[in-house]
C-alpha cells in the first residue's frame, strides 16, 4: 500500500492515457462522506496561469483514474466534464429604518 498527502497528490500531473496529453494538476476532490470514498478530482487545466485568466477546470471520475505514480496520475477517459463557476449568492444587505 501507498500512501500520499493531499498536497503531494495535487502536485502530480494529470495525463490521459488515450491521447498522452497532460489535462493539468489536481486542485480539489470530492468525497462521499458516510462511505469515506473519493468520488472524482478536479482538476486545473495545464498551462493556464490563474493570475491573468480563470483556469478551465475539469471533473475526472475516481473510476476513470488507471494509476497513481509517484509524479503521474494516468486517467483512462475520452470525455471530461468541465466544470462551470458557481452562481454567487446575492448579498441582501439591511438597514435600519
């Protein structure tokens, strides 16, 4: 057995297996909290500085990940899911009157 942090996980590249092109790195997972089981990564689109533009980031089911190296994640898949901003939440600001 292996063992990884979540910020060594989110230092390896991510690669697709069909194509050999790197997606970019891990920024975030989603865990399925009664059952204690990762149900897909997010991941930071490569090549993109966040600075000067948002990143595309890109849904990778758990099941779709082959292997986790020790500085590559390989997925096996054809299709992502892209992820789109959140709708933010409206401020209600009151005042006394």
């Amino acid at each position: 057995m292996k063992i990884t942090t979540f910020t060594r996980f989110c230092e390896k590249q991510v690669a697709n297996c069909r194509n050999g092109k790197i997606i970019g790195f891990p920024s975030d997972i989603k865990i399925d909290t009664e059952n204690g089981k990762i149900i897909s990564v997010f991941v930071c689109e490569a090549n993109k500085i966040p600075l000067f533009s948002k990143p595309n980031i890109t849904e990778i089911p758990w099941d779709k990940i082959d292997k986790v190296g020790d500085d590559l994640i390989i997925v096996d898949t054809d299709c992502f899911v892209s992820v789109q901003d959140k709708p933010k939440k409206e401020k209600k600001y009151f005042f006394g009157g």
